[in-house]
C-alpha cells in the first residue's frame, strides 16, 4: 500500500465573500515543492471569479486518467520489446448530469497518439496494449472509490 499527499490552498484576501464574489483560484502544492495554480472551470464559474489560466479539478481528473493509462502502456510497450518515441494525448472529459440529476465526470475520452521507433504492434497487439493498460490503470479503476471528509473549523480574529 502507499500513501500519496497534495495540499490544496485557497486564500480569500480581500475579496467580499457574500454574494459569490470570490476568487475561485486557489493552488495545488505536491511533494518536492511542485505547486499548480488551480480555480473553478470557467464552465462552471464565470471570469473574474474563476482563473481560465489555471487547472480545474474536471481538466485534472481527465489528465490523471490520461497519465495513467499512458504510463501502463509505456510499460507494457517496453516489456512487448517496443520503442515508444512519443505519446501524445488530447484527452477529453466530459460534465453531465448523471441519472441522479448530479453534475458528474459522465465520461473521458482518450485519444492516445503513440510513435514507435523501427517498428510498431499489429493493429490487435496494439488495442490489448490499451485495453491491458485500461484495465491495470489505477486511476481508471478507483472512479468509484470511497471519498471520506473529515473537516477541522476554526475560528480567526476580527
């Protein structure tokens, strides 16, 4: 088993907080110093509360699935005894409401564009390359993962 840390920070400032008149921008802090500037899509939160040239939570979740699969299939590629010059992956997440009524991640396309060194897998090695990295994909397998909250509230001076 292992463990993995981010920080998620957001800091209102000066901005009114009544009324939704609020930066939504906010940053992501990883491990070795690594830090991502965030804020609610513009799909979802119009400019200027939302930060267009951040990422948004819907954009990370698309690219984390992508990285994923891409990983695990580098892997296998190598393993196969292929020689991977560059992947590349426009992919697509898509919000819609769910059966429930729910805004949820309804689906993510993935559209990998892979180029091989000397010589490449047949068209069905190639799609069980996918498919195996689809299957062991971490991230494509915890969709439906538990999430628990356990929120602390304090209080700061007037």
């Amino acid at each position: 088993m292992s463990t993995y840390h981010a920080t998620v920070r957001w800091r209102r400032g000066s901005d009114a907080f009544a009324g939704y008149k609020y930066s939504r921008g906010h940053e992501w802090a990883f491990d070795e110093g690594i830090v991502v500037p965030a804020s609610a899509s513009p799909h979802v939160v119009r400019a200027p509360w939302s930060v267009t040239a951040a990422v948004d939570p819907e954009e990370a979740f698309s690219a984390a699935l992508a990285s994923c699969h891409m990983l695990f299939f580098l892997a296998y590629a190598a393993k196969a005894g292929y020689i991977v010059d560059s992947y590349e992956d426009p992919v697509e997440g898509t919000l819609a409401k769910n059966l429930e009524g729910k805004e949820v991640m309804t689906r993510v396309v993935l559209r990998p564009r892979v180029t091989f060194q000397g010589r490449a897998p047949g068209e069905a090695e190639f799609q069980e390359l996918h498919h195996r990295a689809h299957e062991d994909c971490y991230i494509a397998n915890s969709v439906r993962s538990e999430v628990v909250v356990e929120p602390v509230a304090e209080v700061s001076p007037a």
